[in-house]
C-alpha cells in the first residue's frame, strides 16, 4: 500500500476514531505501513504535519533496536570513510 493513500485513509478515518484510541490506532498504521517495506522518510513525508503518525513513528523507532544497529553502522562506515579520505 503506498503510504500516500495510507494517509489520505487516515486523514478521513481517524475523526470516527476516539481520541483517547488515536495513538493506538496510529501505531498499527505505522507497524502496517513498516512491515510493508515503507521506509521512515516515505512515511514522514506521506504523513507530514499529522501528530498521531509522528508520536507512533517516534515510538516506532524508540522500540526497534534493528533501524538504530542500521544508524549506528552507517555513522561507522561514514567515519571509516572519512579516516581513509583525510589520509591520503
């Protein structure tokens, strides 16, 4: 599912949602939507501005171990490359 018409279902959806379920809600959005390959840019900018989708993504990536190893392995490698580049 592209996450476009992810958020445009969300948009007309969600006032039929309670607010005190809102959060839930957007986390299954954002659990959905990651485990069918959408990546963390595809969804902030498919769902910019919209509180509920931040707050799920942000708890998202809190509690995914696997995205920040991703981080921390790229940050590695760009230092790596960096080193090699300042010795020649």
């Amino acid at each position: 599912m592209s996450e476009l018409v992810a958020s445009e279902i969300w948009s007309e959806l969600k006032r039929y949602v309670n607010t005190v379920d809102r959060a839930e809600a957007a986390e299954t959005i954002v659990a959905i939507l990651i485990d069918h390959d959408a990546t963390v840019d595809n969804i902030k900018d498919a769902f910019k501005g919209d509180v509920d989708i931040k707050r799920a993504l942000t708890t998202y990536l809190d509690n995914d171990k696997s995205y920040e190893d991703e981080e921390e392995e790229d940050e590695d490698e760009e230092e790596d490359y960096n080193e090699e580049n300042w010795e020649n």
